[in-house]
C-alpha cells in the first residue's frame, strides 16, 4: 500500500456557488472531488508508463464542514491495489 497526502487552499474558483452546486462561497463538494481526483492521479502517476492514464470508477465521500475560501483542505490518497489493464 502507497499512501499520499496533498493539501488544498480554497480559492473562489473551488466554491459551491462557481461550481453552481449552491449559492454559498464556501467550498463545493465539486471542488472535493476535483482535489480528491488530482490527489489520486499524483499517486498512480509513478505506476504508468509514458502516455499512459488513469480513470477513476468510483468515489464515496462525506463532505462534512463547510469551510471558506483560503482554507487549508488535506486529501489523503492510499493505493491498495494495483490491476494491469
């Protein structure tokens, strides 16, 4: 297993009301998942061979904190397994 963790500042451009998932500047659960994508990639990025790219199929998520722009938010990605396709 490979874990990594990457951290986030909000900007204006990650809120609930840019991403129109709300009305409120605070950050959007869309803006989650971008950063819990982004934090995925760097992971698998080192197990993928030149042109090579990765999907994802699945995410589950609590967004449980309304937090406001410039706000520090840290994503934690772990590897558990690793299937050539």
């Amino acid at each position: 297993m490979k874990t990594i963790t990457k951290v986030y500042t909000v900007t204006d451009d990650m809120t609930a009301a840019k991403y129109a998932s709300g009305t409120l500047p605070v950050f959007g659960t869309p803006g989650l998942v971008a950063c819990m994508e982004d934090t995925a990639k760097t992971l698998v990025e080192e197990f993928l061979n030149e042109g090579e790219s990765s999907v994802g199929t699945k995410v589950s998520t609590s967004h449980v904190k309304a937090s406001k722009v410039g706000a520090e938010i840290t994503v934690e990605a772990t590897l558990v397994k690793q299937e050539g396709r």
